[in-house]
C-alpha cells in the first residue's frame, strides 16, 4: 500500500510534472494543493496541516533553530531570486546608493522573511550598510494587519516597530512616512508609477549578473518540509521526494529550450535561456546540497547575525541527512 501525502506547495513550472502526474513520488500517493506561497507558509508554520509543504526558507530556520519546527527540510529550492530588484525607495530623500539608506526608515511585511534577509545581507556585504544603520518598520505593503509569522526574540538594538494594524506600508510609502520598502511583491506605488517612487537599483539586472560573477550566489527563497513524525516512521521518504522533485524541475527546464512550438509565452524565452546558462552554469537551478554550499552558508550567516536565528546553523542542522548527499552513477 503507498503512502498517502497531502503536498502543499504553488503550481510552478518546476512542480508542474508532479501535479500532471508525469512525475510520481516512488512510494506515495499525493494529493497536490495548489495554494499561494503565503497561505501555505501560514497553515503550514501554524498549524502543520500538510504532510510535505512549501517553507520559508527564514521562517524555517527560526523554527529549526528552536527546536520548535513541525518539518524538517530536503533541499528542494522552489523559489529563487536575487533581490537587488527588490529594494525601493521615495526619489525625493536624496538616496543615490546603498550608503545613502543609512538613518532612513524601511517599510517590510515582516522583518523575518526570506527575501529581507537576503535583501540586508547585501546591503551590509556589498555596501557596508548594517541593519542596525536602518530603522524598520512591520507591516502589511498593501493589506492592513500583517503580522511577523514566526515571533522575534533575539533583536536586541535593531529598531524594529509595527505601523497600526489599520494602516498600509504602501500608503505610508505614498505619504512619504517611510523612505522605502524592502518586499518580495511590488508594491502598488511602484507599479502604478505614483510619484517620487523608484528602485534603488534601477538597473537591477545588471547589479545582480554582477552579484552572482563575483559571489556564486543564487538565493533561495523557499525549501520543501516534511513532517518530522513522517520521517522518523519512514526514513526512506525525504531521498524520494527529493527525486521526485528533483525529476520534475529537469522536465520544466528542458521546455525552455524547446524551439518547435514555444512553451512559455516569451518571445525569446530560448535565448534568454541560452545566455543564463551562460553566466550560471547549465544547472544554474541547483537542487541539492552539492554546489549550493556557498549560497545556504551565506544566508544561514545572514541569519544569525541579524538575530533571527538562536544559535549559528550548519548545513547538516537544517536538512534531512538521508539527503545530504546523493548517489552517483
């Protein structure tokens, strides 16, 4: 008899191949919920409802790092992305660089959330700009109430303060109450191109082509968890659905270079495939453990030092051992 799982993760073009069914978890019969990273995060890191489900790399960590996380992680990396894209300002306040955010006040959805660690750990590596140097302020960008996920409790002498819960960072990025925002999704002011809002990286692409040629480094965003009480009755289970994974992203990736008929709704999307390859190498969407030591040590340093983490994390604290290595033929 397989085993049942419910898997909870989004419907991206990497877990197309499993949800389709071209793809299956040796073992298991899945039940696939398609749901928004933000619902999955929140059901998941609350309540553990899913057997296998889509985590926040950060919030993860927090939870791991207390001895308090529900899942353990295999790395499947289902979101990446620099985010040097991520980071806008107002282009009134005299901000030309990096080193101008110094003593200005960021807007953020959550302090702890993947995409703003990355996000302060290139500020303070590449431009010397520290946490400590910004004043931040919580919030929802464009739906009052938001609220950290996963609790705050080693912050000391970060200014770290919540806007009312009734209130905006987008409408306090209009008003000019903050002097930018650090998210993952972009805030409305930007894409409506209201007044005085900017990135603070206009050329965003080029920062971070340059970023990865001199680093190496692809941020993750997200991993895959699996319920602890699973693993310890099924030790098998984190290497399977590592492959599965693993056999499902390969399917998505070789359609990018298909010329016959295009898969992908971009013009030019071989090309861009092409030339990506290029700079990052043919694998350049790593799973694994082997080749993404570089980029998993750098957040977990990130991590720490901004106070997210309660102790400094190794590689081999975060992932199931079965799969921190792979066979090779």
């Amino acid at each position: 008899m397989k085993l049942p799982l419910t898997v909870a993760c989004w419907d991206y073009d990497r877990t197309r191949a499993l949800f389709d069914g071209r793809v299956q978890v040796e073992g298991c019969d899945p039940n696939y919920l398609s749901l928004p990273v933000e619902e999955t995060f929140f059901r998941a890191l609350r309540s553990a409802e899913f057997d296998v489900a889509e985590l926040s790399f950060s919030s993860y960590t927090v939870l791991r790092s207390r001895g308090a996380s529900p899942y353990v992680a295999i790395p499947v990396f289902l979101s990446r992305m620099f985010r040097h894209s991520s980071i806008y300002i107002r282009t009134d306040r005299g901000i030309r660089e990096p080193r101008d955010l110094v003593g200005k006040t960021l807007g953020v959805p959550e302090f702890q959330l993947t995409a703003l660690v990355w996000a302060r750990g290139i500020l303070e590596d590449e431009y010397g700009v520290k946490p400590s140097d910004i004043h931040w302020r919580t919030g929802g960008v464009e739906q009052p109430g938001r609220h950290e996920k996963v609790a705050l409790s080693n912050t000391a002498g970060l200014d770290i303060q919540p806007i009312p819960s009734s209130e905006t960072l987008n409408q306090w990025f209009i008003d000019g109450k903050i002097d930018g925002i650090i998210a993952p999704r972009v805030p409305s002011a930007f894409a409506n191109g209201q007044a005085n809002i900017g990135r603070l990286f206009p050329d965003f692409r080029r920062a971070e082509k340059d970023y990865f040629a001199r680093t190496g480094i692809f941020p993750m965003m997200h991993v895959v968890g699996i319920k602890n009480e699973l693993v310890e009755q099924h030790p098998w289970l984190p290497a399977s659905v590592l492959k599965a994974f693993t056999q499902a992203k390969d399917v998505a990736q070789q359609s990018l270079s298909e010329l016959a008929a295009l898969k992908v709704m971009l013009p030019w999307v071989a090309d861009e495939y092409r030339d990506t390859i290029a700079l990052m190498g043919a694998d350049y969407w790593r799973y694994g453990i082997q080749g993404n030591e570089p980029a998993i040590e750098a957040f977990l340093r990130y991590h720490h030092t901004q106070g997210l983490s309660e102790r400094k994390m190794g590689i081999a604290d975060l992932f199931a051992p079965s799969t921190l290595e792979q066979f090779l033929i």
